[in-house]
C-alpha cells in the first residue's frame, strides 16, 4: 500500500509523541506516512525518553522549533511546517490536541490547501484566553475531518461545524494507555524515587502557563501539597523546576521534587498514587481510567465527563491553601465510576477508518 496517498503527522510536544506512538502505527498499515516532530519539546527527559520506550521510529522530519514565545514559536512552526509540505503535498495533515504545534501545523497545511484533520477535536474550557483554547478553537475553524473523544465533543463541534465531517472515535490517549498497561504495571520501583515515600503519597505534576506563571499561586499551592497527611511526589516540567528555582519558593519537606517521568513510569506511578494532583489534561484521564481519585489544579477543565462523574475535583490554584485538602478528601471518598466516557481504547481504527472514508469523498 506504499503507493497510496501520503498522510503527514505532526506531533511536537510531550502528551502529542505520546499519541502519535498508537495513531503513527494504525495509519502506516494503510498509507505512507510522513511523520513530522516540530520539536517543540526537546529536552530527552520530555520526549526522548518516549521515543524509546514507546518504540516510536525516528521522525521522517525534524523541524528544531524548540522553546519561545507563542508567537515566535507558532510562528517558526507555521513557516517550516508550510516549506515541508509544500515539498511533500501530503494528501492531508493530521494534527492532534491543543499545542502551538498543533495550530502551526493546521494553519500552513489550510493555507496550501492541504486538508486538515484535527485529532482530539472539540474539547473546551470556559477560559477562552488559554493558550490551549484557542489552540483548540483556531484549529477546529480550520479542519476538514474532525476526530472528536467523547459525546460531548461530538456535540459542540456538531454546533460550531456545518462544513466538515465530525467523527466521535474516543480517545487515542486511551489506546495508549491499554497498549502499555501490561509494562507500565510490571515496573519495579522509580529509579528517581525519593525513599521515604511510602505506599499512601500524592503522585503531582505542575507544567500550565497558568501557575508556572503566577509564583504567588505556585507558592500557595506548593503549601498546601505540604499541609496533606501524606507525601507528594511532584515530577516538574524544566519550566517548573526553572521557576521554583528562579521564585526562591519555599518547598515543603513533604514535597519531593523529581524530573518529568518517562510515560511507563508516569502510569506506574498513577496506578500505585492514593490520589493524583495535577494541572495535565493528559493525567486527569489517565488516572479517570486507573480508577485513582484526581484533584485537577485549575479553575476548569475541558474534560467535562470526569467531573461530572465524580472521579476529578477542581481547585483553583489561587484557592489551594482553603480548598486543596477538602478536595482530596472528596475525592478519595469516590473510588469507583464509568470509564467509557472517551471511548473503549479502539480509538486509532475508528481515526483510520474516518479517514479512509473522508479521502475517498469527492469534496473535501
Ligand atoms: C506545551 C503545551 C501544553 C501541553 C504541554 C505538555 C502549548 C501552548 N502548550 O506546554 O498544552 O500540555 O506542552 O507538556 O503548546 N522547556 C524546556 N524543555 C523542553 C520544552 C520546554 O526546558 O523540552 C521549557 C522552556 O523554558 C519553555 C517552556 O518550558 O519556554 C515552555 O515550553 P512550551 O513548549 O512553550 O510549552 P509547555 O509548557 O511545555
């Protein structure tokens, strides 16, 4: 099938390489396909390291954007993306989720008149000035096929879209998780594990523009992770890590500090938490469906579901020091809920097939 359209994938940032490891395999059992890393992140602890352990082949493409401002850094992604493509004139780009990658891409493929098609489409939050808001709502003005991980999304983009096919193909991110549970679960020890962390402990992670750039919340928050009854475990983002350093914020002696995990070891880590702290989008599902209790750092979220089901329990950074630890109580209060609201883990097939049927439409 080698002679069929090309398909181009861009991917860039940590949670995309992860996504891309099941979608990359699922569409090169039908097209060729041009795999495309904008190298947005770029430290090996970030990204790396997902490479290898996901046994993602190397990028057919490197576009080297690394760190910037979001205008700079969506700029240098739309620029070198656009020359790539212009050279390669894939049948269509595929992008996934809400990064400065994900825009860049979408909008030097739209401007050739390359079709797009948004993987992780649909999904907002109320606060329309985030960057991923309006990485998500720019790109899906924009897409021709819009893979949508839940009902909801479904609906929304049903609202907003008279123009483009909308597909509800659940969650890539759930592949993922069912593809690697077996190894993440056989995992002996964290070797960046601190030792006196014993079996209750809080697994956080803490990387959004919103706290990271707001030392005030970061400190109040940092507090109130060392006020729980139990440890925490936090692995933190370069850019956290920068700015404890740079903010001199005081951290607790309940608080251990570690690097960014390899995904295998971040699941390990969820799977083995009493509770989940985070401001990721990506491990507040991650733990919805390892049926681990998550207290999401934030005043919203985009996934709806696992708050309305009770597995995930909002705390608005610059409210943490009052309402931190009441939300960890409630949320170890409830241990078991639905896990299907983003599809069944069969998310990649359904992508394929979408896109299979939407090439062959006359109009695209
Ligand atoms: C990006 C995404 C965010 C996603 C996150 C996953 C955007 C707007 N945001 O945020 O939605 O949840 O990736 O991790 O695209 N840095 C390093 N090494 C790296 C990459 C970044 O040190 O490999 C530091 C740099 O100081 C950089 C900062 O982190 O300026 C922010 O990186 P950037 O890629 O702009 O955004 P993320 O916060 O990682």
């Amino acid at each position: 099938m080698q002679d069929s359209p090309t398909l181009s994938v861009f991917f860039g940032t940590r949670p995309q390489v992860v996504k891309a490891s099941r979608l990359l395999d699922a569409l090169r059992k039908r097209w060729s396909v041009l795999a495309v890393d904008t190298g947005q992140h770029y430290d090996y602890r970030l990204h790396g390291t997902l490479y290898d352990q996901l046994g993602i082949a190397p990028p057919d493409a490197f576009l080297e954007v690394g760190s910037g401002a979001h205008a700079e850094q969506t700029a240098a992604i739309l620029t070198r993306a656009a020359a790539l493509l212009a050279d390669h004139r894939p049948a269509a780009a595929i992008v996934i989720g809400d990064t400065n990658s994900t825009t860049g891409a979408a909008l030097a493929a739209v401007k050739l008149r390359i079709p797009v098609v948004h993987v992780e489409a649909g999904l907002r939050s109320t606060d329309a000035l985030m960057p991923e808001e309006i990485n998500r709502r720019l790109v899906d003005a924009v897409a021709g096929l819009l893979c949508a991980p839940s009902a909801a999304a479904f609906d929304v983009l049903q609202r907003e879209r008279t123009d483009a096919v909308i597909v509800n193909t659940g969650d890539i991110a759930r592949d993922v998780l069912v593809h690697n549970i077996a190894r993440a679960s056989s995992l002996a020890g964290h070797p960046d594990w601190p030792a006196d962390v014993g079996d209750r402990f809080a697994f956080s992670t803490i990387h959004r523009a919103e706290l990271t750039g707001n030392p005030a919340a970061l400190q109040g928050v940092l507090s109130a992770l060392g006020a729980l009854e139990f440890p925490v475990v936090l692995a933190a983002h370069p850019r956290t890590q920068q700015v404890l350093r740079e903010h001199d914020i005081r951290v607790p002696s309940s608080v251990h500090v570690v690097p960014p995990l390899g995904y295998l070891e971040a699941v390990a880590a969820v799977q083995s938490a009493t509770v989940v702290i985070t401001d990721s989008g990506g491990l507040q599902r991650e733990a919805y469906w390892l049926g681990i209790p998550c207290v999401t750092l934030r005043a919203e979220t985009e996934w709806h579901e696992t708050v309305a089901l009770g597995a995930n329990h909002l705390v608005a950074p610059e409210t943490a020091s009052e309402s931190l630890a009441p939300a960890v109580a409630a949320a170890l209060s409830n241990r078991g809920w639905d896990r299907d609201a983003y599809g069944n883990g069969h998310a990649a097939e359904r992508i394929v097939a979408a896109i299979g049927e939407w090439l062959e439409r006359p109009t695209r």
